[in-house]
C-alpha cells in the first residue's frame, strides 16, 4: 500500500541520515526539498508518491532516497524530544491557541501544543537542509521560505472531486466525506493563522498552485518533478534530467 510504503522509506530516510535515529544538522544541503499545502481530498498523498516514485528511478545506488514526512513527521519529533503522546491526540483535535498553550506550559511545567510546535520547526528545517524529504502541511513552506533548496506547492481542486477522493480513501459516505473535508480545511487555515499569521489560501506563499482536478495526480507529479529539476539542476545528472523530460 502507498502509506505503508511512504512510512518505511520516511523510516529508512531518518536511520540513513540520522545517528541513533537523532538528525543532525549537515554543514551541506544534499539536494532539494518539496513542501506540498493542500485542500484535503486533493491527492497530496497520491501526488508526493508518484515523486517519489519518479525522482527513486533515477537513483538506483539509493545514496539519496526520497522521502515523505506528513503525519509520520509529528511521531518522528515526538519520539525524538521524549513528548508524550497525548500532544499528537492535542494537535488532531485542531484547536490552537498559542497564548492557552503557552500559559499552560507555565502553569503545568509540562510540555504541551506550543512545545510541539517548536519541535516539529526545527524538525522540518533539519529535514529540508538535508534534502530529498517531501514535507507536507505544518507550515513547512513558511518556515523554509529563506531557504534556496526549497520548492513549494499548493495543492487544490473542486469540491466535488475532492469529496470522491476522501470516500475512496477513507471508505466515507459523501456526507461524512464532505464533513471531513470542511473541518479539515478549517483546521489547516487555522493553524496557518495562528503560528504563522499567514493565509494558507495566499498563491504567494507557493512556486505553483495545481488543480487536481484539471490535471491527474501523475500529471502534477511530473510537472513538480521537471520544475524541481530545472531549478536545482546542480543536483541532478544531466541523463536524469533527460529522462523525465
């Protein structure tokens, strides 16, 4: 299956890079960095595979594999930083409020939302300096924005494709299928707005907005894909670049 494939390569990524599975910051950025936003149900999931399925053709030896931090990227900076596991139960309910975490952090002594935050930051700068990671949502183009490896995407689409997505993946009916959408949506600009006071809507944020329901998901990874290639060239072959094209 695609998620249990993107969970053993994120796996395979970390213990390569990492010492006892603790990334490091490298004093060179070995390659480029995707970041992918996204309305739900519009194949960010789909999309980051067919990438790295693309890019893992062109690097048989395997010295840089291509990986996919999404939801495994909040278990990797929970194991990493010793945070109990009810901060990742916190941060599915969606409510944030950085001043409430922030004063119950003072109050308690105890880790909570705001320390997640911060942790999963420096996390995704890590990941992005070291490159090849495909990082999705949690702001990750915001916080990599001064960084010349980084290339940002938006992904989006009609409503009504979107729902068919979400039923398909999740085994939804349309109604629970569109429910999820709207408070999926909702969650993701308002996290956006509150740690970041950005529009997650905003296409200045993003190198490329694509409409996934104008363009399959295969079509929008090769797009990605020869953009990423043309514009950080220096860490691709020439015969690679001209086998995609």
């Amino acid at each position: 299956m695609l998620v249990k494939g993107a969970f053993e390569r994120a796996k395979n990524y970390i213990d390569l890079h990492s010492a006892e599975t603790k990334i490091k910051q490298t004093d060179t950025v070995t390659g480029p960095c995707i970041t992918i936003s996204r309305e739900t149900g519009a194949g960010a999931e789909r999309v980051s595979e067919f990438i790295v399925e693309n890019f893992s053709e062109f690097n048989s030896g395997n010295n840089h594999p291509w990986a996919i931090f999404d939801q495994n990227l909040i278990e990797k900076v929970l194991q990493d930083n010793n945070l109990p596991q009810r901060l990742s139960e916190i941060m599915e309910e969606r409510k944030y409020s950085a001043v409430q975490s922030i004063m119950g952090e003072l109050i308690s002594g105890q880790p909570g939302t705001w320390t997640l935050f911060h942790k999963t930051t420096e996390t995704i700068l890590q990941l992005a300096h070291i490159g090849h990671s495909i990082l999705v949502e949690r702001g990750g183009n915001i916080i990599t924005s001064k960084m010349d490896n980084c290339f940002h995407i938006r992904l989006i689409g009609s409503q009504s494709d979107r729902v068919n997505h979400v039923k398909e993946y999740y085994n939804f009916d349309k109604k629970k299928a569109l429910n999820f959408i709207n408070k999926e949506d909702e969650n993701r600009k308002e996290y956006i707005s509150t740690y970041f006071h950005k529009n997650i809507e905003d296409p200045q944020l993003y190198h490329i907005v694509i409409n996934t329901s104008e363009m399959s998901y295969k079509e929008a990874a090769d797009l990605i894909c020869n953009q990423v290639m043309k514009r950080y060239s220096e860490y691709f072959p020439s015969d690679e670049k001209n086998r995609l094209n």
